[in-house]
C-alpha cells in the first residue's frame, strides 16, 4: 500500500458544504506530499472522513467503517486515520472512546489542522483531537483539490442564525458567518481563469448573506454581480430561506443571464402548526407565494425542495397539507427525508414522537407522490430544446447507449445521444424526447455543441498528468 509518497483518501458522508470542504482537506494533504490513492483503492496510508450528524444514520455508517478498519489497521500500524467533520463536531472524546484506533479527530471549525494533527500523532504515537469552538479561519482561503474542472463551490457564508427545533446545524456549525464580497468574486474570478464555467454559492441560508454585514439586498446584488464575470455561464445557490427570499433575489435570478433558472428552496413541511413548531418561521402561503412568484418571473424555472416527514407532533392531516403543497409547487424533485432526532435539539424533547411504522408508511405515501409530480413535470418537457453542460460524472449507462449526460439550465438532469465524444464543460443543446422521474432523454443529434474552454482545459489535463490533479491554490489573504 505505501509508495515513496504517503496515499490519501477522503471519504465524504453528507451535504454539499461537507464535499465542498473535503475538496480543501484533499487540497491541504496535497500541499502537505501526500498523493490521491487511485480510484480503485477503497485504502490508504491516510484514511480521513468527513462525517455528518445532520440524520442518525450518519452515524451508524461512520461507526460501522471505522470498526470495519479496525482489522486493517492492525495490519498496517502505519496507517492513519482521522475524523472531522459534524459529526466529530459533536462526537468529540466519544469517538477515540468507541474507535480508539482513531488517530486524529477534528472539529467543523479547524478543518486546516488536519496536516499538522496527523504528524503530530505519528511523532507522538498517540491519539490526537482538536475541537474548537468557533472558526479559525474562512475555509475558502485554504488550498483546494477541487472534484470538477469546470464545476466549483464556492463558499458564501457558513454556519446559521436560525434555530429550526430539529436541526442540529447550528450547534455544529455555529452562527453564520459571512465572506466578504470582494474575496468571494475574486475567488469566483480565479476559478474561471482556471476553466471553471458554473458555480454553485453554498452557504445554510444563503439568503440571510449580508445580515452580518448589515448590508440589504446584498444576496441579490452578489448574484447580479456574478453576472458580470466573462465566461461565467452558469451561477447556482443552495440553500435559500423561505422567510428570508425577498422579491430582489428573484428579479435578479430572471434579470442575470448567467444565474439559472433553477430555485431549491426546503419547505420541510405543509402544515402550519408544524412549521411553527418546527420554528420555521414561514407558512405554506408564504412559501406557494414565492413559488408562484418565481415561475411568474421565469416560466420555466425548475424547483426543488426537502421535506421532512414524521416530525413530532405531526397528524395525518398535517400529513395532507404537505401533500397539498407538494401538489401545489409542482416541485421538479424532492429530497425526502424521515425525521431523525438529534439528541440536544428541541425537538427530540417534544412530546407526541410519531411511532416509527407510521413515520415509514407516510414517507413511502410522500416519496410515491413527490415522484409522481416530479415526473409530470418532467414529461411536460418532451419537445422542449435545452442547453445541457456535458458532466464530469457519465451517467450510469452512457457507455452502453452511446449517451453523454449532464444538467439543464433548470438542473434536470438529461442523458442525450451524441456520435462525438464531448469534454466536461462542453454544452450541448438538444431536444427533449423522453422522461423519466429522475431524468431526461434526448434522442437525435445534438442541434447545437459549443466547445467551451472549460472543455480544451479538461482535455489538456487528461494529457498531462502533472495537471491532472486540478489542484487549485486560491489566494490566501
Ligand atoms: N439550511 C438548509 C435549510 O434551511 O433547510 C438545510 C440544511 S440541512 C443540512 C439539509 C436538510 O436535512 C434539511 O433541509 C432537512 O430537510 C434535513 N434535516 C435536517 N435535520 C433533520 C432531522 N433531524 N431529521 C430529518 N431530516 C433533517
Ligand atoms: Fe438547520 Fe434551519 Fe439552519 Fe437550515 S436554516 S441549517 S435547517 S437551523
């Protein structure tokens, strides 16, 4: 297993902003010598992982990987294994306790000590932790190893004000803290002069950007602002507030030609009283009225959703009033989730917890039907031309169909034929012949291919294998 250089491997559990943060530890161990263990390789001499504590089966698997690495590491003492992330957030001594074979475990806050931690358990021979209590510094000003060539996060904010009862977020994550405007449009400048050609702001209320700051509408202002970097084609955002999406941030969305039509807003519930109880300070009025807002201002605007099912307390006509409102929304996807309770939150208190049988039957009810509406929506689509960015990732059968894959403008996902191979961040726009729940088909050529840049930077890196890493350094302040 080991060469001259040490291998790495990082293992991702959880949302965007945890890939998104393991792209900097892969970008810090890369900095530090150690080389990406190949693809193949489930082992490493480096073994890190980057948990999530946001639902409890995150938990079960970490703790089921690691004692699956106990053996491993028994037979190779120099092995390395290290924690960060939510979960180790929360987790702290917890860990070492259950996995003492754990070498380095570290917090939300320091993801930059990662390098210094795992040389100072291998010079000491003993377990590491380091937990602190709020950020060290902005994560975004440490290297990064980014997943895409011509697909970036980028860091708007991190942590949240909001106190929702069943989120463990913010005690994880602490309170929001936003970046300074300039040095996210620098680092969005410095990734596209790298090939980059979409990015997706990430923050958890990417909306409330600016309150920090106590500048209005700056969320609004910063996606007009992305509109004005050349050759930047696509900007994305996750995740927006229902309480805090004001008017501004959609008529910027429809006036920025770079900025898609695509709005991921979570409703968590249709029913009021949970909402209320839930401490989302919004109602299902409110949030239909956005999204009959949006779909005004953009026609064809796709909207996306996570919905929480069996929260305490929830009756089955509560149950209903989600239902409506999936109904209503016509959401093009949801992200369905059974409620987990999170020791330490208000609602794992709650009385009236919803036996786990009916929790199952309602969350079988509601993926059925979010699948249903997402599927008419996508058959409304056939005849439809759409711009597709050729991805990275193939689909699951493009080599067997002679099928690449890629995004919509509104995100759909769609598989199109094409005799010529295109590269990653090429765009291709085709006609829309069939649909499926979770996708579209384009039989026939393509009407219109536009190599991008993006695409001549990715084929330069497949033959360079000095570049083939996409290591990309931004600025440090
Ligand atoms: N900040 C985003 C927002 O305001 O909705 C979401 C962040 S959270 C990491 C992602 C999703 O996980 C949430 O939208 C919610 O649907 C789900 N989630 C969070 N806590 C949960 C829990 N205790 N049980 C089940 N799902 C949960
Ligand atoms: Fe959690 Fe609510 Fe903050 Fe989202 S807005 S991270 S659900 S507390």
């Amino acid at each position: 297993m080991t060469t001259s250089a040490r291998t790495y491997l990082v293992r991702t559990f959880g949302c965007q902003m945890n890939a998104h943060d393991s792209e900097r530890l892969a970008g810090l161990l890369e900095e530090g010598g150690y080389v990406a263990v190949a693809d193949e390789s489930p082992l490493a001499d480096v073994m890190v992982f980057n948990t999530c504590a946001v639902r409890e089966n995150a938990d079960q698997k970490l703790y089921g990987t690691l004692g699956m690495l106990a053996a491993e590491k028994e037979k190779h003492p120099q092995m390395q294994i290290a924690v960060g992330g939510c979960l180790a957030q929360k987790d702290r001594g917890e860990i070492l306790r259950r996995a003492p074979w754990v070498d380095v475990v570290f917090g939300t806050h320091n993801v930059g000590a990662l390098p210094v931690l795992l040389e100072r358990a291998r010079s000491q021979r003993e377990s590491q932790i380091e937990i602190v209590e709020s950020l060290e510094i902005f994560p975004s000003t440490l290297p990064a190893k980014r997943d895409s060539l011509h697909s970036a996060w980028v860091s708007i904010s991190v942590g949240c004000n909001n106190t929702c009862t069943f989120c463990i977020v913010p005690a994880l994550r602490g309170v929001e803290k936003d970046r300074n405007r300039d040095e996210i449009l620098n680092e969005v400048r410095a990734l596209v002069a790298d090939g980059v050609n979409e990015v997706t702001l990430l923050g958890q209320n990417v909306n409330a950007y600016g309150v920090e700051l106590g500048e209005q509408g700056a969320f609004a202002r910063l996606l007009r602002d992305c509109g004005e970097v050349d050759g930047l084609e696509r900007v994305r955002f996750t995740s927006p507030h229902p309480r805090d999406f004001t008017d501004d941030v959609i008529e910027a969305m429809a006036q920025t030609h770079n900025v898609m039509p695509h709005l991921h807003m979570p409703l968590q519930s249709g029913s009021d009283p949970i909402l209320k109880a839930m401490r989302r300070s919004y109602r299902a009025e409110r949030y239909l009225g956005i999204v009959e807002r949006v779909r005004r201002a953009m026609p064809h605007a796709s909207i996306t959703t996570d919905i929480i099912v069996g929260f305490p307390g929830e009756s089955e006509e509560d149950f209903q009033r989600t239902l409506d409102v999936v109904a209503a929304a016509k959401f093009d996807m949801a992200f369905t989730f059974k409620y987990s309770k999170r020791p330490g939150t208000p609602a794992a208190e709650m009385e009236h917890q919803v036996p786990e049988e009916v929790v199952a039957e309602r969350y079988v009810r509601l993926h059925a039907f979010t699948q249903e509406i997402a599927w008419q929506q996508k058959k409304a689509q056939i005849g439809r031309e759409v711009e597709v960015l050729v991805s990275a990732a193939p689909g699951r059968k493009d080599e067997a169909t002679l099928r690449q894959s890629g995004r919509a403008r509104d995100f759909n996902l769609v598989h199109f034929e094409c005799e010529e191979r295109l590269r990653p961040g090429d765009i291709a726009t085709v006609k829309v012949t069939q649909a499926a729940p979770y996708h579209l088909v384009a039989e026939g050529a393509p009407l219109v291919i536009r190599r991008t840049r993006s695409g001549d930077i990715w084929e330069s890196a497949q033959s360079s294998p000095d570049t083939r890493t996409f290591l990309s350094l931004t600025p440090r302040p």
